[in-house]
C-alpha cells in the first residue's frame, strides 16, 4: 500500500494508535502508559553508587503509586541482591516465587536510610542521602517484591514497574574468563594441591603444604592452610590470602624447604627478580622491532570468502570459530602476526589455516605451510590442493617425496611469483628458496623443529604473517604465550561425537595384541603398529606372519625411497592393507578415519608429547579407538618412563592436551625463553610464581618503568568473626579448596556478587560464616586499591598500617580524616586509627568494609 492507500484504510476503520513518538493532532493517539525501564548508566558511568541510585528509585516509585519489582537471573543473585539493597536502605523487601505473587505484595513497607546492624556510614555529612520518607514511620514506599524472571530489560506500566539487574548493573552477574587468563587450561592440574605437595609462599619461600585447618581468631574459628617449613616450622595461612601462595611445580626431588624468618629466601627472589627483568627487556624489545614492522593488510575476499568457507563439510565448533575469527582480526591489523593456535589433535587447527592461506593468496600475498614430516606434508598438500580447486591460487608442494625435476619447477616458480601456495618440509626454510611476495607462513606442529630451523623462521618473522598450529606446545613455547608475548587461541571443543580413545598400558602379549589386531579387522577398520627403532621392524613382521596371519600387513620407515614410501603409503589409504608397520613417520597429523587401532611397541622410549601425537592418529571418526602402549616385561622402566605412561593413561579425555602440557612442564622443567637452559630459572622459586613474577616485569617493562603502586602483597584483615566455608555446607574438601583458590583470584565487586550468587544457586543460602569470607574478600580487594596491608578490626574500632608506611594520597587521607569528625586519627607512624563501636560480628566486617571503600576512594 502506498500512503494514501493505507490513511484511508485507517480513517474507514476504528483504530487506536498506541506510540512513544509524536504523532499529527488529528490522529488518535492512546497514551497506554507503558515504558522503558529507569536506565542506570549515568551512576555506573560516573563511579556513583548504583545500589544506593535503585533505593532513591524505588523511593519514587512508590510515591507515584507503582509496585516495584526486581527481576533477577537466579535465586541466588536474587538473594544478593536483596542484601545489597538491604544495605543501602530498603527494608522488608519480600522474596516471592511467582509473577502473580510479585504482582500481590503491595502492602506498605518501611524504608529508613543509612546502615543497619549497628554499623555507621564512613561519608562526609554533606555527601549523605538525603531520606526519602521524611515521615516518622518510615511508610508510603509500595513493597519491594524480588522475583526469578528470564528478563533482560525491564519496563514500566500504570501500577506497576519492573527491573532488571541488566537495567541496575549493566550486565548479567557471570563469572568472566579474563584475556589474560585463556591459557588456564593448560594450568588445570597445577592448580590442584594435596597434602605433602610443594608449595611456594611468596614471603617466605618453599614450604610443604599440610591440608585446611580451623584455628580460632579471638573467639571465632578462621579456616587456614597449614604449611611446615625447614626445622618443623608451622605457619599457616588465612583462606582469604590464598593467593600467596603457588605450586612448586617443577620436579619435586631436589627441591629443599626454606626456613622460616630466614634470609636465603629474600635473596634468591631478588637475584630472580633481576635476571627477570632482563629476560622481559628482551622480549619486549624482540616484540618491539616486530610492532614497528608495518605488516600487510589482508582482509577476507567479499566475493570467494564465503565460497571458500562453503567448502567445509563440518560445522565449525565455537571456539574453531573464534580461532578463525581471531587470525581473521590479526591479518587484518597492519602489523605482522605471530599468533599460536593450540588445539588438540583432530580438533579442527588445519581448517584455520586454510583459511589464514585462502585469505592470504586471494590478496595476492604467497604461503607457505611448513610441516615436520614428508607424510604430513603429503596429505596437508592434498588437502590444500582439493580446497582451493576452481579458485586462481596455484599449489605447489617442496619435500623429499617430490621429484628432483618438480621441485626445481617449483622453487623456479615460487621466485617468479606463479606460485602461490607451498606447502613442504623444513625444505622450504632451505637458503636457496626466495619468494616474490611471501606474506604468510604457517607451521604445523611447531615442536618438531630444530633450534636451526626455528632461527630461520624467526629471520622471516619480522617481516611477514607467522600463524603457529600445535597439539601440546613446547613448555617454553606455552610460557611465551602466557606470558603475552605471543598471541593465542585454543581450540578446546571436540568435534561432534568425537570419543575419547581408550588407552592400555601393558606388557608385551602375544594373546592381548592378536585380539586387538583381529577386533579392528573384523569390525572393517584399519591399525598402526609402531615402533622407536627400524631394527625392530623384522621382529614386528615376524609377529604378524605367525600370531596373526589372518591380516594383511605393509611396513613403512625413513630410510626406503621417497617413491617406496609414497606406494606403500598410498595402498594403505586406499585400504589395500590393514594395518601399517612403521616407526615414527606418522606421528604428526595423518587423516585416517578408518584406523581405529594403535599398537605402541616399546613406549617407554618415545616422549610425553611423541605418545600423545601418536595416540592422536586413531580415534578421529565417531568410531571408539584403542591405543595399546607396550612395554618390555623383562626390563625395569626409568622412573621418567614410568611417570609419562602413568600421565598418559591418566589423561584419558578429549581435549587433555593442555593439561599434558603442564604435566610435560613439570617433568622437563620449562627452560629460560631465550636461552638454551631447559631447566632454566624455574627451579628456584616455582613455576607459578615465576610466571607472575615475569609477567609483572614484561607489563613494566611495557610501561616504561613508571612509578607505580605495589601489587605483590595480599592484605591481612584481621576480625573476630567465624570465616570460612564450613563443611557442613560444602562436604568435600577438594572443593571447597577449589572455592577459596576462585575467591582469591577475583577482583572486582561484581565478581564477588556473581561468586556468592553462584554459592546459593550451587549449595544454598549463605551461611552466616561465608557471608563473612565473601565480606572480608571485598574488603580485601578496596585495600588493595589503597594499598592497605593490614586492617586489626575489633569491637572499639579499627587500625589500619599501610603497605611499607606509605599512604598512596597523604593529603586526600588527611582531609578524609577531618571529614570522619574526630573520630579517625593518622598516628605518626603512618598507621590509621578509627574508633567506632561495634559491639557484633556483622557490624564490624560492614564497617570494615564501609571504611576500606573510604580509604580506596582516597587512594584515586
């Protein structure tokens, strides 16, 4: 209809225009009442108050007539908030389970301001609320009703309005994962403890972790972990500081516990802090000379993109997508890549190169993708050849399966510019190779190079895109990544019914691997048999031809001709034979859905990551795979030996790649980033707490050395009051272990009230004992801010001492001192005293915390 049209069919009916927008006098317009809800940006924007904002809103609405009702996203945020607000002066707030109930709770209740429990407010006179009942009672606010409903926004309507915590807070109260953090999955296990494990407090040096205990402080009992120290020493720390302490991690056996009080602590973290401090200069100034290399700006074809990605027969997994989406980002940035995806084998790391290279070639740059072995990049030259058939890249392939003839054709033509995608061994990285316009390199299995190899590829790196693919990174490679000197993504979601592959570790047995072979066989699938040496192979064959004739067997090595490997291999793909008799030729990346099966004979030769890519080969259909490590019954195994099967028995799910990692860390130590020391620095004060150390001396680094505030202390507040979470409420210890270790690693207000809400949702309501811990975390997290190291809070008041007796704002501190009317005093000697009674538990953490909010005000 055309505007003419339809006025006349409105002006022939009876209609009502119900519209927030201004309409002509001569239309009917019905104003229904209905709105958005009362929007809260301005007070988070401006730091303001938000709780305090809601109850000055709430006030309001009650006196035009309206019921208020909060919606929340679960009970538990529902019960944090109606605390919170109880806090900031409303009272009586009912908690209902239904609309309909919400809707009904209408009767009058009292709202009063300032704080309950005895506490009084630490803020200036002028600065306080004004009340909004100013009658006697306290009446005429319409009773608050807070209600589980799915509503991101709220709205108002005659009689009644509705908010959200999205309208109040800004965002739903979840658990982020910071940035920063996205390799914590490789670091799951070394955060776990168990009594008599290693641990490193940051003070006072290696220590032996005991298990929790409850020991009481002033009247109340305080949950502490118990560590003992050289000459039976005890100390034991506050759950709510559990951030001091880290796992040794690396190697336990030469390890020698500190003494308490002693100074060979001290010196050892200095001495380490400096050596730090020059490995942080270097790497910034490697990452500096790369950032002011303008790289070249790639940017998906409109056109061929979507065509390409088409092409792909499965359905990419989220975090496959935001691996693809992150390359996408950086080869678009305009300066050189370096970024690591890590993902486990089989999980989909070949697809985001693919498309790294589509992008690349179709802007008119060359690839190179450079694999470990000749097998891999046979199938990865195959792979890349089928994806880009019908666009204008041309492929080419340099190893030592290629013909003399056609690799001098292709490296001809990689020089001259017709080529535009190679795909090989460490040939490419050879010095007679040159590239007309090479702008991205891909490497597949980053470590199975050599430190020859890697030297080249860091020449190149300079210069052009570097996209890194692995399935357990190096241990230094990982600590280059978490420290943020490389960027990374990691791909941690198995393919739609992937299964995880059984794994056995076992004597040799001719009965076991015959039933296995056959299993395979019977059920129409295919087998590997593997070993260290190719003086084993004879004896392998032997096996076969006798116990197991039934099968057809082909074996393949290193030292046939490439033409011989290349026919064997090609008949095994095709299913001529059932299994495949090599050494470790196919270790890294081979495609055969159809074998299910993998016989590892001899596996205590063969490394943690070598037995993790091999096992990788089977089980990468929907089809349940099998992996038999074999060991010698006749030989005792090295105790190393023995460590990487028990670690890769263990690690039996889908995705444990991460976690084998850390394990691999932890065996070999994870060496110095830029040197050739694999034990490196690490052994002296622990991996944990040497990460943090360098990642604090790569962001000063960064920063140029400005002055800044001391973040590496954890304040101590001290309170008469039960903190912990008793066990009656969590039973399990590991868990509640589990809880104290998260609480500690928040660090904003909101992350504590996404915390607690999680507790009540999980466990309940809050005791009044982890109310306590939850407090006393906030108070902690705001004298941080202040740099307050210690709080003493009794029931006369408070004492404050600062972090090396300095207060971060001398004058802000003094001026808030004369606003707290006589009551506070900052003594000579830097400490801050507050007399206040507060005769209970509750009322000395809320003043505790009201005060800590003070004084990080006064910090800036």
């Amino acid at each position: 209809l055309d505007a003419g049209e339809w006025t006349g069919a409105l002006d022939a009916a009876r209609a009502h225009l119900a519209t927030p927008f201004h309409e002509p006098e001569s239309a009917t317009v019905l104003d229904f009442g209905v709105g958005g809800p009362r929007d809260f940006a301005p007070e988070r924007g401006g730091g303001a108050n938000v709780y305090e904002a809601v109850a000055d809103h709430l006030a309001a609405l009650g006196k035009d007539g309206r019921r208020p009702v909060l919606a929340s996203y679960s009970t538990g945020a529902r019960e944090r908030l109606a605390g919170l607000l109880k806090d900031h002066g409303l009272k009586g707030a009912r908690l209902v389970e239904t609309w309909q109930e919400a809707l009904g709770s209408s009767a009058p209740l009292p709202f009063r301001g300032g704080v309950g429990g005895g506490a009084s407010r630490s803020k200036p006179a002028s600065e306080a609320r004004p009340h909004p009942n100013p009658s006697p009672e306290g009446e005429g606010l319409n009773g608050v009703a807070l209600v589980v409903l799915p509503l991101d926004h709220g709205f108002t309507a005659p009689g009644i309005a509705v908010l959200t915590e999205q309208d109040m807070l800004g965002d739903r109260l979840i658990r982020r994962r910071k940035r920063r953090k996205s390799a914590d999955a490789f670091l799951a296990e070394l955060a776990s403890l168990s009594p008599g494990d290693l641990v490193v407090h940051a003070d006072h040096g290696i220590g032996r972790y005991e298990g929790l205990t409850s020991i009481p402080v002033g009247q109340s009992p305080h949950d502490c972990v118990a560590l003992s120290y050289a000459g039976g020493d005890k100390l034991y720390v506050p759950v709510e500081n559990l951030e001091v302490l880290s796992r040794y991690g690396s190697g336990e056996d030469g390890a020698t516990l500190d003494r308490l009080g002693g100074e060979a602590w001290q010196r050892r973290k200095s001495r380490m802090k400096e050596r730090i401090r020059e490995i942080a200069g270097e790497l910034i100034a490697t990452a500096a000379q790369r950032a002011l290399h303008a790289g070249d700006v790639l940017e998906p074809d409109a056109a061929g993109y979507p065509a390409f990605v088409d092409r792909f027969p499965y359905e990419e997994t989220d975090d496959q997508d935001r691996a693809i989406g992150d390359v996408i980002d950086d080869l678009g940035a305009g300066k050189p890549m370096d970024r690591l995806v890590v993902g486990d084998v089989g999980f989909g790391k070949t697809e985001v190169a693919l498309r790294a290279a589509f992008i690349a070639a179709m802007a008119g740059k060359q690839v190179a993708v450079v694999c470990p072995t000749t097998l891999l990049a046979r199938q990865h030259y195959t792979n890349f050849k089928a994806r880009f058939e019908g666009f204008p890249i041309e492929t080419g392939r340099l190893s030592r399966l290629v013909a003399p003839k056609e690799a001098t054709q292709t490296r001809e033509r990689l020089k001259d510019g017709t080529i535009d995608v190679v795909v090989g061994t460490h040939a490419i990285l050879a010095k007679n190779i040159d590239f007309k316009r090479l702008g991205l390199v891909v490497v597949d299995e980053e470590q199975r190079f050599g430190v020859t190899h890697k030297e080249r590829l860091k020449a190149l790196r300079a210069d052009v895109h570097m996209l890194t693919l692995t399935a357990t990174p190096i241990p230094r490679t990982l600590q280059m990544a978490m420290s943020g000197i490389r960027e990374l993504s990691v791909i941690q979601t198995p393919p739609v019914d992937r299964l995880a592959v059984r794994t056995y570790i076992m004597p040799w047995d001719p009965v076991v691997l015959r039933e296995a072979l056959l299993r395979e066989h019977y059920r129409g699938g295919q087998s590997f048999f593997v070993t260290p040496r190719i003086a084993d192979l004879p004896d392998i064959e032997e096996f076969l031809s006798k116990e197991v004739p039934e099968i057809r067997y082909v074996v393949a090595h290193g030292q046939m001709s490439p033409t011989e490997v290349e026919e064997r291999m090609s008949a095994f793909y095709d299913r001529k034979f059932e299994v495949l008799v090599s050494t470790t030729i196919v270790e890294s990346g081979l495609d055969i859905p159809s074998a299910n099966t993998m016989i590892v004979h001899r596996a205590d030769r063969f490394g943690l990551a070598q037995l993790y890519q091999l096992r990788g080969r089977v089980g990468r259909s929907k089809t349940r795979a099998y992996a038999y490590m074999v060991t010698p019954p006749e030989r005792q195994m090295t105790d190393t030996a023995g460590k990487r099967l028990k670690v890769l028995s263990d690690l039996d799910t889908l995705g444990a790649g991460f976690q084998l990692a850390s394990h691999d860390l932890d065996i070999r130590g994870a060496g110095n980033l830029l040197g050739d020391e694999q034990s490196g620095h690490i052994k002296e004060v622990g991996f944990e707490l040497y990460q943090s150390m360098l990642e604090e001396a790569i962001l000063d680094a960064k920063a140029g050395g400005l002055a800044k505030r001391p973040t590496d202390f954890s304040p101590q507040i001290t309170v008469d009051a039960p903190i912990l979470i008793p066990e009656e409420y969590v039973p399990d210890l590991d868990l509640r272990m589990g809880l104290y270790r998260r609480l500690n690693d928040l660090d904003q207000s909101q992350e504590v009230e996404a915390f607690a809400a999680e507790l009540i949702d999980r466990f309940g309501p809050l005791p009044d004992a982890t109310e306590n811990l939850i407090r006393v975390i906030e108070i902690k997290m705001n004298a941080k801010r202040a740099c307050v190291a210690k709080m003493d809070v009794g029931a006369k008041g408070v004492v404050v001492s600062f972090h090396d007796n300095k207060p971060p704002n001398v004058e802000a501190l003094i001026a808030y001192t004369a606003r707290l009317n006589g009551q506070a005093k900052l003594r000579p000697d830097s400490k801050f005293v507050l007399a206040r009674a507060w005769p209970d538990a509750k009322s000395r953490l809320h003043g505790a915390l009201q005060l800590s909010k003070g004084l990080a005000k006064t910090a800036g």
